[in-house]
C-alpha cells in the first residue's frame, strides 16, 4: 500500500502527529482504505514521510484505541472499521421511518408561534406583568431572603412537589376558590406546557376524542393534533361555553379543556347554571373537565365566581392554576389539583417524565404563600391593573367613540376590542407596527375564521404613560381618523 496518499504540511500550525492520524483517518472513512487493508510499518512510513517513528507510533495507537486499526503482533497493522459508505454494495434493508407518530405530526405541524418583535417600542400584547417594575422589588426580595434561609423540613422526593408547598397550597390558595382538598391531590408542575402534556399523554390515546373551546389557547389544540387526537371545537359566547351545543355534540369523549372563570382569549365567564349542565354532561359521558384558573386573582367588579372544581362532587373535574402572573419567572410554576381516583396515575406519569422545580424556590413560594405576603402582593396588584384598565377603556373610548367594542374587561390582565374599520386585520397589524406598536389579533385562537379586526389588549407589561400613545397609534393604524 503506497503511503503517498499522506501528504504531511510542515508549515501547517497542526501538529505532524495530528495530520497523520487526520489522513489515515480520512482514508478509510472514505473508502480509499477499506478492511483488512495492511498499513506500512511505522518504521518505512515514518522513513517514507520523513517523520520521526515515535509520531507514527503514536498515531496509530491513537486509530487503533478508536477502533480504525488493528494491531496484531508480528504481523501488522490492518484497517479494522468498514468505510462510512461501504454499505453500497450491501444488500439494503427496507427504510424504517425513525419518528414515532406524535414525531411524525410534528414535520408536518405549522406552530403558531410568535417571531420576536422588531422596532417596537410599546406593546399592547403582553398579558403577563413586567416584573422589573417596582411592584415587584419587595416579592422579588421576599422571595429570595425565603430561598437563602435555612430549612428545618427535608425535601423529600415525593413525584408531586414539596408538600409545604402543596400543603400551603391546599390550606390557602385552593379555599379562596372555595375548592375543598388535601396536600396528596395538589402536583407541582414546572410550567403551563409540562401540565398540558401529561394531561394529554395520561388521558388521549390516538384517535380518541376531546372537546375544545372556539377559540381556545393555541398550544391546546396544537398539543392534541400532535398526539393523533380526534378534536371538536365548541362554540363560546359573551358568557364563555355554550354547554347547549356541547350537549348536542357527539358522544366519546374523554377530555374537556375549558377557562369557565375567565375564558381565553374572549373574557366571558362561565354562569352558574351552565356550569352544572358541563358537570351533569361529564357525569353522563365519563368525560374528564380540565379547568384551566390561569387569572382568577385578578377581578374587578365583585369577587370571582367559584372555581368549578368547587362544584364537583363526581371526581370529574382536573383543576390547573398558575402563579405565572404573579411572582418573577423564575418561580413561575403551576399546579394541579387531582381527583382521588387519578392521583397513582398521575404520580407514576410524573415520574417517568417531568422534572420537579427546584426545592429551594418551592419552599421560597410556600413560605410566601404561608405568611400572608401573597395576598397582600394580589391586592397591591388589583390596585394597579384597575386603574390601568381603567384608563385603557377610557382612552379607547375617546379615540373610537362607536367604532370600538370592549369585552371581557371585568378581570384578568387582557380584554377584547373590536374595531369598526374599513382596513383588514393584517394591515392594521403591520401598520401598528410600522410606528413601533405591537398588538396581538386573535387568529391563532380560532380553529376556524377569526371576526374581523378583532385584537386582544394585554396591559400587563403596559406603562401608564404609554397608554395614550399606544390607542393614538392603533388609532391612526386602523385609519379611523
């Protein structure tokens, strides 16, 4: 075997012994060389590239450990790998797809995904706070001097969180919902996704069904397309589901997905005597309900209606919250409240396939929760998001008079608006965001076709001063004036 396919570059800043070992290397992945071929003694290959013995030596021991080579006393050394594209003359086996089923929706799924805005200078999207706001120096303080204490309880790795936190949960926060359970059936959750993605896998095999509302958070309908799901939509109003045309639906189903305390995106909240008619429906189908509570805290007119979980004397019922809108992202977390009967499953599901949030910022949201410093913290920000929706509707009002309609503004960080112009939904949006305003229409919510230049106006992150440039801006963008 001639060496001279070995070219060493002496100028070359990569060592002598490198280049070797890269060329004899290249050699037989690309075929040149190919099994049971026998390489120069490192004695003439070393004579031959005039280079010392030591550097061959070294080099194929270095292929040799890497299983290009072998070495076999007193008689050689042989290329030991079949070349990367030997396979040609192989017989071929038949081609398996790699991807399961769920992998196999993904290539073909379009998410509805946001692109990172560009220019904008004011945003009436975001229905989350900011948390660089003063507001929230005293929680974040709060929050990390409870994260820095020390700890009498031990973490113990139980798959459904730290049970202070799951404790304080049930003996706090669920009672102001009016829900009655134990710590056993509270499951900490890193993030909104992690719980809708163990609803689904525990719950959905391929085509089994559920029922979604129109419209509905994209990431829902999106998550059971992915698992093969057969998916209905059921139409919502001004008071969320219409549980009538739910009713009159197909039966089979095995999952509901539903917002009755405050309907996302369109703000209706479910009346009570609807509620017992979903409950009377799930009890007759066998259905699960999955209330998703994403924004109870925050209401402005009266005190929230009860969760429907409150209502549920069936173990129909999976209950999801969320402290997302309420502390800095890094305890952001969400939790479950489970009926009994579903608590082993959930247990086992959770641990084969989610993380638990750290122990430290689990005791630090217990500890809050425990001291009362949460409730405080909601009612400081009650204050602040009613005066803000507030001076949002009276501006819009000013600027549109007629031409705009409000809905959903009785609670949560967003409402609707609606808005009488002769421009299309696209246009309004880019020319908003042609002067650096970034809004948010509902398309992706809707499974079918979305009502003209409608817009959800999130004022989480808004600054007060911002709110009359903003509506000034959509104003002139949706060629009203």
């Amino acid at each position: 075997m001639p060496p001279k396919a070995i070219q060493i570059d002496r100028s070359s800043k990569i060592g002598i012994e490198k280049q070797l070992y890269l060329a004899v290397k290249q050699l037989i992945e690309s075929g040149v060389w190919q099994k049971g071929t026998k390489l120069p003694s490192s004695r003439d290959l070393a004579d031959e590239l005039k280079v010392a013995r030591k550097t061959v030596k070294q080099a194929y021991t270095q292929l040799c450990l890497e299983g290009y080579l072998v070495s076999l006393d007193r008689q050689g050394t042989y290329v030991q790998e079949v070349t990367l594209d030997s396979s040609a003359g192989l017989i071929q086996a038949p081609k398996k797809e790699p991807l399961s089923r769920y992998g196999a929706e993904l290539t073909s799924m379009a998410l509805s995904g946001r692109q990172p805005a560009r220019g904008i200078d004011i945003s009436l999207f975001s229905r989350c706070p900011d948390f660089d706001k003063p507001q929230f120096d005293s929680v974040r303080a709060s929050l990390f001097k409870a994260m820095r204490a020390p700890h009498a309880d031990q973490f113990s790795a139980e798959p459904f969180g730290c049970r202070r936190l799951r404790t304080a949960i049930a003996n706090v926060l669920a009672p102001e919902r009016e829900i009655s359970c134990t710590a056993d059936q509270v499951a900490i959750l890193p993030g909104f996704v992690d719980a809708l993605d163990l609803i689904t896998r525990v719950h959905i095999d391929r085509n089994d069904r559920l029922l979604l509302e129109e419209p509905c958070y994209p990431a829902i309908r999106e998550n059971a397309i992915a698992y093969g799901a057969q998916w209905s939509a059921v139409a919502t109003d001004q008071e969320g589901l219409t549980v009538d045309s739910l009713i009159q639906s197909e039966s089979g189903q095995k999952l509901i997905f539903t917002t009755p305390g405050h309907h996302f995106p369109t703000g209706g909240v479910l009346p009570f005597a609807r509620r017992l008619k979903l409950l009377k429906w799930a009890r007759q189908s066998g259905a699960i309900i999955v209330e998703d509570d994403y924004d109870s805290e925050f209401t402005y007119q009266g005190k929230p209606a009860p969760a429907l979980k409150s209502l549920d004397r069936t173990d129909q019922v999976i209950y999801l919250s969320s402290f997302k809108k309420l502390v800095p992202p890094m305890f952001c977390l969400d939790f479950l409240i489970l009926p009994q009967p579903l608590l082993a499953v959930y247990a086992q599901a959770i641990l084969l396939s989610v993380s638990q949030p750290g122990a430290e910022v689990q005791r630090a949201l217990a500890s809050f929760i425990e001291t009362g410093s949460m409730a405080k913290h909601i009612n400081r920000l009650k204050l602040v998001y009613a005066q803000r929706r507030q001076q949002l509707m009276q501006t819009l009002e000013k600027y549109f008079g007629e031409r705009v309609q409000i809905t959903g503004a009785n609670s949560g960080l967003h409402f609707l608006i609606r808005i009488d112009s002769p421009l299309s939904t696209e246009n309004i949006v880019q020319r908003a965001a042609d002067t650096g305003l970034e809004i948010s229409d509902t398309r992706d919510f809707y499974a079918g076709a979305a009502p003209r230049n409608e817009f959800i106006i999130g004022f989480g992150a808004l600054e007060d001063s911002q709110i009359e440039e903003a509506i000034h801006r959509l104003y002139v963008a949706s060629g009203c004036e």
